[in-house]
C-alpha cells in the first residue's frame, strides 16, 4: 500500500518487512527498548544506514547495541521524554544523521562474517578424534 506524501510516522510490526520500513527511514527507534521487554535487533537499521535510537532495556541483543553505540550509529536514550528531544535534535542535523549512517554500515561490514566463522569452529570440533 502506498504511504502518502504527507504522512511524518509509520510504525512497522510485520515478519519480513522490516528492512524496507528501515531503508525508507530517516531514523529508526528500536521498539521494546524503553520498558523491561527487551528492544528488537538494531543490526537490520544499521545494515541499510539508517541511524538508531534505542532505550535502556536492550539484554537480549545486548553486545550488539553496545557495539553498535560504541560505533556511533547507535544512540541510547532513558525514557519516551529523552527520545523525543534527541530525535528532534537529530533529525535537524544533517551532518549528525550523515556520520551515523555511515557509521551503522561501518559496524555492520565490520562483523560480517560470524556465520562462517561458527561453521568453521563446528567443522573443526566435528573432524576431531573423539
């Protein structure tokens, strides 16, 4: 369905889509992060470039938020009131949104890879005398 021009928000919740809601997105708030659930993976907004807000509650993707804001394409907020303003900043700077783009592309080619690296641990456990 198409989304009109004027429309400033569209919230994604749907298995498979999210990598063309995160293209399309100037900034991204991975949703589940400001309350004890536990935010989404930050890795697929990082992939196409599109910077990242998450809040404090990121325990099952924990080492990739904290690598992710350790690169600078990610930025951790505290509560709804911190995301507003930091998303208003942000969003009014260019060069801001600019760097962290560049930044999650960085951090994502920077840890390509992982699978393949597992699948030769695995063989080489495998092949081993028992």
């Amino acid at each position: 369905m198409p989304v009109a021009a004027d429309v400033q928000v569209v919230l994604g919740d749907s298995m498979g889509e999210m990598f063309a809601y995160y293209a399309a997105a100037d900034l991204a708030f991975i949703g589940g992060s400001l309350l004890p659930f536990g935010g989404q993976n930050l890795i697929e907004a990082c992939a196409v470039g599109t910077p990242v807000l998450i809040g404090p509650h990121t325990h099952n993707f924990a080492d990739a938020t904290r690598l992710a804001v350790e690169a600078g394409a990610a930025l951790r907020v505290t509560d709804a009131t911190e995301l507003i303003a930091v998303m208003q900043r942000i969003l009014g700077e260019a060069h801001v949104l600019a760097e962290m783009r560049s930044q999650g592309l960085q951090f994502v080619a920077a840890h390509r890879g992982a699978t393949d690296n597992a699948m030769v641990v695995i063989g080489q456990s495998l092949s081993r005398p028992r």
